[in-house]
C-alpha cells in the first residue's frame, strides 16, 4: 500500500515538472516572437518625428553702391594760351582751317578795329597784320554774330585760304573747321561764301530779337548759290572776312555756324 502511495506520488509529480516545463517552454517561445518581431520593425520612439524648415531671414533688397555722378574732365585747350598770352595779352583764340595756310592766333581789341590791319602778333608794323575779331564782338565768341578779319596776301598766308571757299566743289570738301578758345573748342561749319561789295552789314552783331537774328542770317546766305541753309534756328554765326578782287572794294565772305 505504501509501495502504491509512493508510485503514485511520483506521478504527480513528474506531471507536474511536464506542466511546468511546458510553461517555461511558452514563456520561451513567446519572449522569442516578440524578439524576432522587434528586430524587423524599427524601434518606436517617444519624440514625435518633425520636419526641419528653414526660414530665410527677409533682407532689403540689395541697391546698388551709390556712385558720385560723373563729371566731365576740365577742358584742355590744345594751344598753349599762357605762352601766347606772354607775347600778346590781346590773344582770344586760334583758327586753323585744314588745307589752307590758315593757321593763326586771333586777337581782339575793343577799342580800334583798325589796329591790327597792319600791326603784327608782336606789336611790330607790318602789312600782313594780324587775324582779329572784330571790336563790337563778344571776346569769348559767345556773341550772336563773331567777323573775324585778316589780309589776302600774294604769298598764300593770312586769310587768302578763303578763296578757294568761292568754289563749290572745294567748298563742299572743307566745310568743317575749328577755332580754338582758352575754354572750349568751337566747332564750325561753312554755310556760304561769295564776293560782296564791303558794305558793313556783316559787322552787326546786335539784335533785337532771335526773329530779327534769324532774318539776318537768311538775307546773308542766300546769296550764294550753294549756300546750306541751317534747318534750324542759328545760335550764332561766325563770318571770315578778306579781300577780294572782282570789282573794287570786294570782299570775300565766309560764313559759318557752329555745330555740336
């Protein structure tokens, strides 16, 4: 009986070790599930995923660099005043016409439009005298009508160079020339030239009015019969006065405007 007890103990208790093995076998398989499991999905985390922005910073709109306006250079005169002044305080510009020997200081004396007919640069008597703008015009050329004078000689010099001016084929080829001043360079362009009779009416350089001025201009360039009649009003006019020999007391009148 006891013998039966004992194997009957044994028993339980060997059903019991099954029970609890297969328990810890559950256990087992279970915790290794969940391993696997947690080893193919990433691993949550507590922090909400965010997208990172960037936010530019607002700026002014970039300006260009502020630049000092720009200014013109000081003029610089390719005749050399101060020396010619040295020589003859009376000098207000030079002329020089291409293709012609006319290449001379001009000066001014308001007082006696004679003076230098037969007064050299110099201040010395001779009979080729001296280019000169006329007494009753404006010194720097800013007038509304600028005579210029000077002799026709033999020798080809002095004014003489406005004769060939007389032809319209010349005349055409040699229209633009330059006078030059202690403050600008005056650019000018023949209009006319003829022969007239030394009548006086080229030396007016006052009038009344821009009509008056305008009709002046008109009455003196009609006359040539190439004349180029500007298209529009004249600021100011500039006439180179000679000699000339087709009847008694001709002159030679070559009329030019400046242009820019």
């Amino acid at each position: 009986m006891e013998g039966d007890l004992k194997t009957g103990k044994s028993k339980r208790t060997r059903v019991i070790l099954v029970i609890v093995l297969l328990a810890a076998l559950a256990v087992g398989l279970a915790g290794l599930k969940t391993w696997r499991e947690g080893r193919q999905k990433p691993a949550e985390t507590s922090e909400a995923e965010t997208e990172t922005t960037y936010i530019e910073e607002e700026t002014e709109p970039e300006t260009e660099a502020e630049t000092e306006p720009e200014t013109e250079a000081p003029y610089v005169s390719p005749i050399d005043f101060e020396a010619l002044w040295e020589q003859n305080p009376d000098t207000v510009g030079w002329i020089r016409i291409p293709d012609t020997m006319i290449d001379y200081p001009i000066v001014y004396d308001p007082e006696d439009n004679e003076h230098y007919l037969h007064t050299d640069f110099n201040g010395n008597k001779s009979v080729y005298g001296t280019i000169y703008l006329d007494c009753d015009s404006e010194p720097d050329f800013s007038g509304r009508n600028n005579p210029i004078y000077g002799h026709h000689m033999k020798d080809g010099s002095m004014f003489k160079g406005l004769e060939y001016f007389k032809k319209e084929d010349y005349f055409k080829e040699h229209q633009h020339f330059e006078i030059y001043t202690p403050d600008r360079t005056i650019h000018l362009k023949a209009v006319a030239c003829y022969y007239s009779s030394a009548d006086g009416i080229v030396r007016q350089t006052q009038f009344p009015s821009q009509e008056a001025f305008d009709e002046w201009v008109k009455a003196r360039l009609e006359k040539c019969s190439f004349a180029e009649m500007p298209v529009e009003p004249v600021e100011s006019m500039f006439v180179l006065v000679t000699c000339s020999y087709e009847m008694p007391n001709a002159r030679t009148l070559l009329f030019a405007v400046e242009e820019d």
